[in-house]
C-alpha cells in the first residue's frame, strides 16, 4: 500500500491493510498495560523487581557493581526532562530573536545540514521522512489524544549505535548497560538537533519511544527494513540500534526507503527465533497478518512478536534482554563476528 503522502513514498517496503489499520494507541504497549491490564501476566510488576534476589544468587554478568553501571547509564534519559520536548528549552534568546527565521532557499542544502549537525552530536545514522500520521500514536500514555498539526510535514529519524561486545552478553546486566547508554545518547542528540531547528526559527517536536512509531518512520526515512525480530535492521549495524525522531515544519528534502531484502533474508534465517529464550519470535516461514499479542497491532503485514512473553522474561531476567540483536546475522556481520 502506498502512504498517504504518495509523491515521497512510492513502493515502501511493507504492507498494511488500510481496512484494518488503525494508528496504535500507546497504552497497549507492553509497557502501558503493564499498569491498567489485569489480565496481563505482568501486570503490575516492574523488571528490576527480582534484582535482589538475582544478585544474591552471585551468577556472573548479575552482579551488584553491574547491575549499579546499568543504571546509571540511563541517567540522561530519566533525569534529563527536557529531552522530549515540543516547545524551545529554557528563556528566549534575544540574539536569534533578532536574527529571525533563517530563510531556507535550497531545501537540499538545508537537509545536508540536518544530517551534519545530527552526526555531530552523535547521531550514527540519520534520515528524513515525509510525515506518515498512520505511524503517529493516537493517544499517548496518559491518555491524551496525540495531534501533530498540519505544519509539521518532514520526520528527522536518528539511529544510535549501541555497543555490540556488550550486547553480545545478553541477557546479562552489560548488555542492559549498552542499552541505557543508547537511551541516553537519543535524548542527548534528539534534544540538541531540536534546539538547533528552533535556533533556526523553524518547529521541533523531539521524541524517543513516545509520540510515534519509530521502526516504521525509520523505513519511511530509508535507514532499514523490519525484520523477523521485529526491530531495525539496518545494512549498517543490523539491529544493533536504538531511534529517536523529531518531527519539523522547516523545509527539507525527503529520503525514499531503501529495500535490503531484509524479508528474504529473515525468510531462511531463524537465528533470533532459535536464541530467544521463551520463544516470543515467530518461526513462521512467512510474514503474515496475524497476531500473538494485544501489544501487536492490526493490519500490518510482518513476524509479529509475542510481547507478553517477552516482557515476563525481562522481569525474570531483572532488566531486559537484547539476545535477538546478538543473534542477528546482520548485528555480527556489520561487527565482524564469526
């Protein structure tokens, strides 16, 4: 199916069912039935929870000093409230008030720049998109109707490359490390190219996870392809990554998405599947409409992944778990991994 904006979206590589598509409400994540879904095996419950209890075990990669590191390496992304923001951070700068809105004459020039700046500041990959609103959330975690106003056309979408020997410990506390490092960088780098677009007198609304889909947006933007896993896969880190977006009314140039044949691929190779260990990721030898878990969304066409299992091995494991990542043939050969 095409996007709804056809002229920058022409043969995307995926496939939804516009008769049963409907923009994902945030609250079925995993995450947000964990606090209103009784009927969900996790309800309630927070994956550090059996921390102490797996430390005192003494298993190596599950120990008190790392399980300290994970944690902290999450500090920019808990603790940095701003990192997410629609609006200019801080008090109004007189100087680029006095500068005005930069006149943006070459749209291509203007999206070189974007994607020089986010480099700069830590950005591993970096695409632009014409803004999907089937990937926006319909309502956000707290319930709230979620409306990007019609001046925000284009979607900034930046890949941040984790650290692959430490993923490569999943699920041991490193790999959970790496993670919140990822985490960190995205709120570093999404903050900074926002307030770099508002320095300019243009719109910025910056996001994580939260606000839009981001592996569709990321598609969209021409970084990857989805694949069995249910991640990213890009020719570069594999799925080795983390992403963030920001979405903008400053004039820019469209990337097209970019088929790796990640589908065939994932067709003969089992690999993610083989390695997780409660079996959340589909076997299947080919992608498909159904669904395995409320966290799943309808009319989308791919290997959906059983959230509820993967969630309840997370609360067992006392932090997440990123073993498909290591197990992907495309993680080990962009790292050079037998």
């Amino acid at each position: 199916m095409r996007s709804a904006l056809t002229e920058t979206h022409l043969n995307p590589p995926y496939t939804i069912d516009p008769q049963v598509y409907k923009r994902f409400d945030q609250r079925n994540t995993v995450f947000g039935r964990r606090t209103w879904d009784r009927e969900a095996g996790f309800y309630g419950r927070d994956m550090h929870g059996r921390v102490p209890e797996i430390v005192a075990q003494g298993e190596p990669g599950y120990t008190r000093v790392e399980y300290a590191r994970l944690r902290a390496a999450w500090t920019v992304s808990t603790h940095f409230g701003g990192a997410y923001s629609w609006q200019k951070l801080g008090q109004a700068d007189p100087i680029l008030e006095r500068l005005g809105q930069h006149p943006v004459t070459d749209r291509a020039e203007m999206s070189a720049k974007i994607v020089e700046t986010a480099r700069m500041y830590g950005a591993s990959l970096v695409g632009i998109a014409a803004l999907d609103r089937r990937w926006v959330y319909s309502h956000n975690m707290g319930g709230h109707e979620i409306d990007i106003p019609p001046a925000f056309q284009y979607a900034i979408v930046m890949a941040i490359a984790m650290d692959a020997p430490s993923i490569e410990t999943s699920p041991a506390y490193l790999a959970g490390s790496a993670t919140g490092v990822g985490y960190s960088r995205m709120a570093f780098v999404s903050a900074c190219l926002a307030e770099f677009i508002r320095n300019l007198g243009y719109q910025a609304i910056s996001m994580g996870n939260d606000t839009a889909l981001s592996i569709p947006l990321a598609v969209d933007a021409g970084l990857g392809e989805l694949g069995r896993n249910g991640l990213l896969i890009t020719p570069e880190y594999g799925p080795c990554v983390r992403l963030c977006k920001i979405f903008t009314d400053l004039p820019l140039v469209p990337d097209q998405p970019n088929p790796l044949g990640v589908t065939e691929t994932c067709k003969g190779c089992l690999k993610c599947a083989e390695t997780c260990e409660v079996e959340a990721i589909s076997s299947d030898p080919e992608p498909s409409y159904r669904t395995v878990s409320p966290s799943n969304n309808q009319g989308i066409k791919r290997w959906a992944v059983d959230h509820d299992k993967c969630y309840a091995f997370w609360i067992e494991n006392g932090a997440s778990c990123a073993t498909c990542i290591a197990a992907c043939p495309f993680t080990r050969r962009a790292h050079k991994v037998p």
